[in-house]
C-alpha cells in the first residue's frame, strides 16, 4: 500500500502538556505503518466550547500512513488510551492527549465514527494555525481553499486566543 499524506491536530491540557505531544509523537514515530514527516510548532491555545478549563497546547504533525483512514482512527484512538487510560470525561473536555485526523490526502469520507476532512477544522485557529506552519498550500476538499486561506477567513472575527508557546531553557 502506498503511503498516504496524513495532517494530524494533536493537543493537550492537562499536565505537563508539552511533554504529552512529545510523548505522542514518540508513540506516533514508532508505529511501524506511520512515517512522522513534519511537526509545527506549538502553540497555547484558549479551550473553545467547554471554557473552564486549562488552556492547550496544540500542534500540527504531518505524517505519511500506511493505513486505510479507520485503520489509523483506530491506532490513534489507541495511542490516546496508552497515554490517558481515563480519557477525557466529556466531550470538549480536558484530557492528556487529543489526536485528530485533520486530512487524509484529499479525501473525503463520512462514516459513523469518522469524517475526513475534520468537520470543524475551518472554524478553529488553534487547527489552522499549526496546520500552515507545515501545509498552507494544502486544499480543503470540500470547501476548495487553501489552509491558509481558510485562516485568513476567521482570524478577521476568531476571538480564540492562539499564542507560539516559547522556547522553555
């Protein structure tokens, strides 16, 4: 099977959150069917929907996958399970790790348990944002722009707060 162009979103926001996503993509590096190509930076990120709770931090990881989309759903699901054996308690919830299939080439898939591109990736800066640190150019299936085009639509009227998380010494 030849390997698929993945874009991941990955977040954290309890704990040590950095460590979280570096503790996934060291879990995601070693998969023997998932290929780690690039990783955005990070960023703190203000929680949407349930507001309270402690802030994110969020990344972008661009991967090459050896797995049909429920395949890779299913080993994502797992590796959130390995890291956070209680999981997030309610949706839009606090939890250790979130990993989320944001494209998968240039698919377009609605299943019960998964819907390729994410359904509200265009609506959330703290998705774009990592996203066009490693794929700006990357169309939107259905809504046929650019990721970076999409960001400049709701950066004008997004309230969320998206910060570059410093360097730490």
């Amino acid at each position: 099977m030849n390997p698929h162009i993945v874009y991941l979103s990955i977040g954290s926001n309890i704990g040590d959150k950095k460590k979280n996503l570096e503790d996934a993509l060291g879990r995601l590096r070693s998969h023997d069917k998932i290929e780690v190509t690039d990783v955005s930076r990070f960023y703190k990120t203000e929680p949407q929907n349930f507001k309270d709770q402690d802030w994110f931090v969020n990344a972008a990881v661009k991967i090459k996958a050896a797995l049909p989309p429920e395949a890779l759903l299913l080993a994502l699901k797992t590796l959130e399970k390995e890291l956070d054996q209680d999981g997030k308690s309610f949706r839009f919830g606090p939890r250790i790790i979130d990993l989320d299939i944001v494209y998968y080439d240039d698919l377009i898939l609605k299943t019960e348990h998964l819907e390729i591109p994410h359904p509200r990736l265009h609506e959330r800066c703290f998705v774009l944002i990592p996203i066009c640190d490693i794929g700006a150019h990357i169309i939107h299936p259905v809504l046929k722009l650019r990721s970076d085009e999409l960001l400049k639509k709701i950066e004008k009227q997004e309230t969320q707060k998206v910060i570059l998380l410093e360097e730490e010494d």
